[in-house]
C-alpha cells in the first residue's frame, strides 16, 4: 500500500506535487473548523427545535385539558344532582313518584344536554341497586360488569377516562342514601369532535395518546403513516432526538394534568424547522468558499513558480493538435530557456519540412493533372471535331454528329482552359457528355437517371472528379452484369456546409477487401486514388470519395466537398 501511494506520488506532476502539498497542509484545519461549526450549529438548531416542538406540545396538552376539565365538570353535575342521587338509590316509596322523575326530570335533562354539547353522544347510570332498567338512561350493572373498563370505574374514586370503542367518562355516585349500592354515571363522547382541536393543532406533528395502562387513546393520521412503534416501545424512549426506524425524529411528551394520560410527538429532523436547511447550508457554503479560496490562492502560487514550465507545455500541447505556426522563443539562459529556444527551432525546421513536402506533392499532382490536359492539343482537337460534326451534318451522319458534339463538350469541360478549378454545373455536364460517348458507343446498353438538385449549380469543385467515378461504375460494375439491363444513377445534393454527389451502378458489387484498398492502389489511368488525393489536398482530410457495396445489389460511390465558391 505504502509503495502504491509512493509509486503514485511520484507519476504526478510537478505542479500537482506542489499544489497538493500546500493543499494538504491548508485544507485540514478548514475542514476541522468547518466540521466543528456544522455540528455547534445544527446542536442549536436541534435545541430550538425542540423548544418550538414542546411549546406546540404544551398547547395541544392545554387544549385537551381544557376539554377534559369541561366533561369533568359536566359528570361532576350529575352525581352531585340530589335527584339523580335519590333515581339510582331507588328511594322511593312508590314507583308513580319515580316514573315522574325519570320522564319529567331525567330524560329532559339528558336531552338538554345532548343538545347543547352535540360531542356527547350517550348517557347511561349503571346502578347496582333495584331500580327499573329506563330505556339508555338508566340500566343495571349486570349489562357492563364484564367489560374492562367498568371494574376500574368501580374501583377509582375520582372521575375516570377510558377509551373502549370510543372516548367515554365515569364517575361514581356518592352513597349518601344506600352504602351497600355502587352506582356510576357513563357518559360516551365523539373521539373525532373531542380531538378536534388536536388534528388542527398539529396537522404535522406525530401524535399519539395513551392511558397509564399504554392502551392508544388516539393517533393522529401522520402518527399512523410514520410510527412504527407501539405505545410500550414508545415509552421506553427518552425525549428529544431518535430513531423511529429509519427516520431521526424528535420525540417530545406531556402528561395531560386532568387524566392519567400521556401525550407523545414526533417530529421528522428533517421538517421541524424551515430555516435550518438554510443556516446549515450557509454554514456549509462558508466552508466551501473558504476552500475554493484557498485553492485559487494555491493554484496562483504553485503555476508562478512553474509558470515557464507551464506555458512550455501548453505550446507542446498546442503543436500536439496540429498548430505548427507557433513562434517558440524565450529570452531566459537557465535550461528551461534552452530548452523552449530548441524547442522552437525544431518547431521552425519542422514547419520547413513540411512545407517542402506539402509544395512537392502538389506540384506533382498538378504536373501530373497538367500532363493529362495537355496530351491531347486542344486548338487542334477542337478544329477537328468541328470539321467531323461539319461533314455527319452534311451527310445527315446525326449520330455521329451526337457523338463528336458530345465529345467536344467532355473535353471543353475537362480542360476548362488550364484551370484546375469548374463550376459544378460543367462538372456535371462533363460526366453527362461522357456517359452520352460511352451510350453509344456501347449502343445504350445501360440506363442513366440523373437527380440533381439545382442549388448546387452556385458552388465549385476541382475538375476531372466524377467521370472517373463514373468510368469505374461503368466498367466494373455495368459492365460485369450476367443478367438485367444497366443502370447508372447519378445524384447532386446540398448537405450541411457540404456538396454531395453520389455515383451508383446495379453491377455485381464488390468484397470489402476491394473497398479497402480501391482509394490506395495505383492504376494505370487516372485511378480514384488520384481523384481522392487532390480531394483531401485542395479540401482537406475530411472530405473525399467515399464507397458502399453490395454483393449483387451494386456500388454507390459518393463525393463530399465543401460548399466552395470561387471568387477568381
């Protein structure tokens, strides 16, 4: 490992060496600094979290409370009622003095009561002694005595709340007239009005109530979505910041002062504050200026000391990409001195070499394009061809006449008075008088379609570049078909900043070796090598022949040049 982090200590380079190194030494008291005020940050972050989660607690505890000291209040009215007293005793002497009360008295007041709190939604004495059962007003123990909530009713002395299919409160009656009889008030309330207030309060808070026993009382909707712990696992845990899965959240609890009840909240980190995203991230982007401070400073400093170094390479790098006109000199004696001034004479003989090669090879290839133009004397062969088409006119000869007036075109178009540069209309209209020549004479045994798009009429080419495309597709390809009558498609579109042309024949096709090697070889004539030459000399690398084929479906030869216009 040890050699590993050596081995590549040593392949860096001498200003990455240099910038590391003060970046080493700068970079860790930063980073401890910046660590320790992240963590005293989101400390006092977590800290008023808390105390704003525990004053909403405190309020949402108060406001049960209150609704609790009012149903309090309203059961402590009924035992204490002397009528109420004397129903559940049964002390009367006859049952006309009892039926009056229970229809005149009682009922009405249940009814008034019900009216005016609609969250009550049943009372119910429950009386050990023998007074008659009255419809859900007044009902024997024996009817409750087995369920969980009546035996703590029973037992208790004071007011007890209990949630059992629905929020209710007991109370029991005072034995002021019968010691031996227990008689209790049950009142039921609507849980979903009762804990109203609650929902409200804390529509993002995690709530959760639960009797001494751990029984749930009520669970808000984000209490059922995020908690996965039950009340006992719950109470385990001490306030403030936990772990409830996989969640950090903050756990706050109340006891509710009227009843045995405690209240928990939790809070995920994440939402319990808007602003503490933003001062964590000021805290964050402090540190992270201070670095990319830091690091410009070191960057500065290592580059000046290496600076010559530095811009010595990057000319290397500019000469790598092909920018050989650099001039390279340093009026410095020290070795990195020398080194830039042999650099740049070897930059300059360079660039006279290969402008010595550039100038050979095209003053060879012009030689060579000026030897082929030049074989044959233009004034004479012009005076010629007009005397032959003169003497097939006379002696109504048309198709000789054709033939002579086609050649005289290809050759017009072909020598193009010594230029090396043509209009692409003449190129094209060179090719059409050559493929016109070999029609006859080969009496139309093949079809020619031409697809020419007259934009490219505006741009120039260098000449002599598609007949020996189409001499090629001719004779290789129509020519060398077993079956089926020839075709030669020739095409002329405008690209993106390109003029494409594109040569196809029906031919047998040919094998990708051929392809490889067709714009390489040289041929007797005026091969396609020749034409892609001049093409990638006058153009450039990116343009040239290009060339598709398949086995007995045919070869498509195309050309790219740019859309060159001459201005001579």
């Amino acid at each position: 490992m040890k050699r590993a982090i050596f081995g590549l200590f040593n392949r860096l380079r001498f200003n990455q060496k240099l910038f590391l190194s003060y970046l080493i030494v700068i970079i860790i008291p930063i980073l401890v600094l910046g660590v320790y005020a992240y963590n005293q940050s989101k400390q006092m972050l977590n800290y008023q979290a808390f105390q704003g989660i525990d004053k909403n607690v405190s309020t949402i505890s108060e406001s049960i409370n209150n609704s609790i000291e009012r149903y309090n209040h309203t059961i402590r009215s009924i035992v204490y009622n002397k009528t109420f007293q004397k129903i559940v005793a049964n002390d009367y002497l006859d049952l006309v003095n009892l039926s009056g009360d229970l229809n005149n008295y009682l009922s009405p007041y249940f009814i008034m009561m019900m009216n005016l709190d609609k969250e009550i939604e049943k009372i119910t004495f429950y009386t050990q002694s023998n007074v008659p059962e009255y419809g859900d007003s007044v009902v024997s123990y024996k009817r409750v005595e087995n369920e969980p909530w009546y035996s703590e009713a029973v037992q208790g002395s004071e007011n007890q709340w209990f949630y059992d299919k629905g929020l209710i409160v007991t109370a029991k009656f005072p034995k002021f007239f019968a010691e031996r009889y227990t008689s209790i008030v049950y009142m039921r309330i609507n849980d979903k009005s009762f804990f109203k207030s609650v929902t409200d309060i804390s529509q993002d808070y995690g709530i959760v109530i639960a009797d001494a026993q751990n029984r749930i009382i009520y669970a808000n909707q984000s209490a059922m979505k995020t908690s996965t712990l039950d009340s006992r696992e719950m109470m385990k845990l001490s306030e403030g910041l936990v772990r409830i899965g996989l969640t950090e959240m903050f756990l706050v609890k109340k006891m509710v002062p009227q009843t045995n009840w405690t209240l928990y909240c939790f809070v995920p980190a994440g939402q319990v504050s808007p602003n503490a995203g933003t001062i964590i991230n000021a805290t964050l982007i402090v540190i992270l200026l201070c670095i990319v401070s830091l690091l410009v400073i070191i960057s500065i400093f290592s580059k000046t000391m290496i600076r010559r170094i530095f811009r010595l390479n990057a000319m290397m790098k500019r000469v790598e990409m092909g920018e050989l006109n650099l001039r390279v000199q340093s009026s410095s004696r020290d070795e990195i001195g020398e080194l830039t001034n042999r650099f740049g004479n070897m930059l300059i003989r360079l660039n006279e070499l290969i402008e010595e090669s550039f100038r050979s090879k095209i003053v060879q290839k012009e030689a060579e394009m000026k030897a082929l133009q030049w074989q044959i004397n233009p004034h004479f062969l012009y005076n010629t061809l007009s005397f032959i088409n003169w003497k097939a006119l006379g002696s109504d000869a048309h198709d000789i006449s054709y033939v002579v007036t086609s050649m005289s075109k290809f050759y017009r178009t072909a020598l193009n008075r010594g230029n090396n540069i043509i209009s692409v209309r003449d190129e094209l209209e060179n090719i059409k008088s050559y493929v016109e020549i070999i029609q006859v004479m080969g009496e139309n045994n093949f079809d020619v379609v031409y697809e020419i798009d007259a934009a490219v009429y505006e741009y120039s080419t260098i000449n002599l570049i598609l007949q020996p495309l189409a001499e090629n597709a001719i004779k290789h390809g129509i020519n060398q078909k077993m079956s089926g009558r020839g075709l030669l498609q020739v095409s002329a579109r405008l690209g993106k900043g390109t003029v494409e042309f594109a040569i196809e024949d029906n031919g047998p096709g040919m094998p990708q070796e051929t392809i490889d090697t067709i714009l390489t070889i040289q041929s007797v004539g005026y091969g396609l090598n020749n034409v892609n030459e001049r093409l990638q000399l006058r153009f450039g690398a990116e343009y040239g022949i290009g060339i598709r084929s398949r086995i007995g479906h045919g070869t498509v030869m195309t050309v790219v040049i740019p859309q060159y216009m001459n201005v001579s």
